[in-house]
C-alpha cells in the first residue's frame, strides 16, 4: 500500500496515483514481451538486460530513438490508441537493422496532459504488441503528465531501441558495386511519415474527415487506412543478415526515396529505378490526386509503398526474395544499381501530378 500522494500536486494538474493506476494496468502487457532476456521491476529505476548469450568477437552497441510525429494528431481525433505503439516500435527498429544490427531491448516516453490510465494502457499495448512483433523486450519506460504544456486530451510519444552486431558484421556500403540489385519490402500503408502533408491534402481537423470514403480505398476508410501501423521488419531482415544476402539496407521514412536509398549507397553510385516497377500502394495515388502533388515530390516525401530496400549480389536475388517470400512479406526487384551522379533516378517519374 503506497502511502505517495499530493494533494497540492493533484490541484495543480498532477495526479500522482493515477500514475500508479497506470503501473498496475501496463504491468500485464510489458510481461508478454519477455522471454527471460529481460527484468521488470516496477519499482525500479532502470529496466534490466543480461547481455550473455551474443556469441559475438566484438559486439557493439547500435542505439535509435525516433516518434510517431503528428500522425498522433489522427489516433486523437479517432480516440484510438492502440496501433500508435507499433509505428513508435517500428521507426526504431527498422533502423537499427540498417547497420546490421539485431534489436535487442525497447523504452518508451509518454508525454501528456492528463494522465488517463485506461488511455496509456491502450498505449503501451501497441507498444508492447510492438515488440512481440520484433521478439524484443519492453524494459521500461517513462510517463510524464505535464498540465498547461500539453491539451489534456493529447500526448506524444517516443521511443529508445538498442541492438547489438558483432563489429566484422556491420553493413558496410562500400561493398555495393555497379549492377548490384536492390529488393524493394513493400510497406503497410503511409507508415509514420509525411502526414503534416497528408493532413494539409485531406483538411484534417476533425472526426468526419476521417470517415469519408474514397474508392481508391476499396471499402476502407481514410482513417483507417492511415492508422495502419508501421511493419517492422525485424524477423525476416534478420535471417537475411545472418546468411550474409545483404550488402545494405534503407529504412524509407521521411524524405522517401531520394533521401533514404542513397543512404545505403557508396559515393559514385545511383540506382535506377523504373516508375512502373513501383508497387505504389493505393493510398499514394488517392493522395496524389487529391492533393495535385508531383511525382518527385510524392517519391520525395513518402515510402509510396515501399518501407525498406536491400542492396544484394544478383546471384543472391532469388533466395533473398524466397526468404522474405516464406516469411509472408511482399518484395520484388526494384531497380539496380548503376555508376551515376543521380543518386535516384526513377525513370518515367518526372515532375507531372
């Protein structure tokens, strides 16, 4: 039985046994997502990771934060909360498999202005669902309510992801040569990116915009479409890396192709890429068209419906498709790599909306 309580504190807008409501119902979904790796005390003030079992030379550490951005502008229309864990999961751990790395442990920050323990649970849910998905644990995290710096119905929210790769395994781009091939992973849908665009197309304010249908969307509704989460990619990218198929990996989050793909690129070399080759998802078109956005620019802002590439030899093709086949991912050969100054080139794309 805590006897922590303020009554002071709770006037000015902090209630601190609500917190405590929040520990107790979050307690059951952190659990989930050990498998013995991992320690949760929830009174502790550090989640704990025994580091054993890597049997690795030289292991480094591969660390990534990243949030979800204003697409939480949509889950507070909505009043739902459930799926935003996964994206904030997801951004982290995708990138950390671009270095080679395996995810190993995931934290999260939540922010709001008034705690809503049945709100949070909703949260950390997604998030826990998360890291299920990418067989990592939930090892702590962080709730802070702060009135009169946040609307009482909003949060954000942040994540902490660590991974560890054995130092000779880290991906390194200098291994990419001319008429290399590059694997396109589709996406789920827009991800975690672009939507202060989105909201601006679509004049996101309220509930009923949200509603609307489209046909593009083939029975869905706009919201639903854009809430769905993030794919993280853990499991299937990681058997790639440990058969050594991969040269590099690109994450495609903000700044879509043309600032994410030359990421895993050396110096000297592009990629080509044939617009008719891109598995652009519905929700790309429906947004082009409504929002009259050009082409480079759609392919400068979202993953258009691809949410990671791999650079492989072309005799490796065939199994890395196999792979991501067996593991029920879409992918299929996107382009390949070229000697250019052009870092992207997307053939057929142009500027024309």
């Amino acid at each position: 039985m805590r006897d922590s309580q303020s009554e002071r504190y709770k006037d000015a807008g902090v209630d601190i046994e609500a917190g405590y409501e929040v520990v107790e119902r979050i307690h059951k979904h952190i659990r989930q997502t050990m498998k013995g790796q991992g320690n949760f005390d929830h009174m502790g003030f550090g989640g704990l990771l025994p580091l054993g079992g890597f049997d690795m030379e030289n292991p480094v550490l591969v660390s990534a934060t990243d949030g979800v951005g204003t697409k939480l502008k949509l889950a507070f229309l909505l009043d739902k909360h459930d799926t935003v864990g996964i994206d904030c999961v997801a951004m982290c751990v995708n990138d950390v498999l671009c270095v080679g790395g395996r995810p190993i442990n995931f934290l999260d920050y939540i922010a709001c202005g008034k705690n809503e323990p049945a709100k949070i649970e909703k949260i950390v849910a997604g998030i826990a669902d998360g890291c299920i998905q990418a067989d990592i644990p939930l090892v702590g995290g962080e709730t802070a309510e702060m009135p009169g710096f946040y609307p009482v119905d909003e949060y954000d929210l942040a994540g902490f992801c660590n991974g560890i790769v054995d130092q000779e395994e880290i991906l390194d781009k200098s291994s990419v040569q001319e008429n290399d091939v590059v694997i396109a992973i589709a996406s789920s849908g827009v991800h975690s990116n672009g939507f202060s665009l989105i909201r601006k197309v679509f004049q996101i304010d309220n509930a009923q915009a949200l509603q609307e249908t489209y046909d593009e969307l083939l029975g869905q509704s706009l919201g639903e479409v854009l809430l769905t989460p993030t794919k993280i990619y853990v499991k299937p990218v990681t058997e790639l890396l440990e058969k050594k198929l991969v040269k590099s990996l690109a994450h495609i989050t903000g700044g879509g192709f043309y600032e994410n793909i030359p990421r895993s690129l050396p110096n000297g070399l592009g990629v080509a890429i044939n617009y008719n080759d891109v598995g652009i998802l519905p929700i790309f078109s429906l947004i082009q068209r409504i929002g009259k956005i050009n082409n480079h620019d759609m392919f400068n802002t979202f993953n258009m419906g691809v949410g990671m590439t791999c650079v492989v030899d072309p005799h490796n093709v065939q199994e890395t498709l196999e792979i991501l086949g067996e593991h029920g991912e879409r992918a299929y050969v996107l382009g390949k790599v070229v000697r250019s100054n052009t870092l992207v080139e997307i053939d057929g794309a142009g500027y024309d909306s």
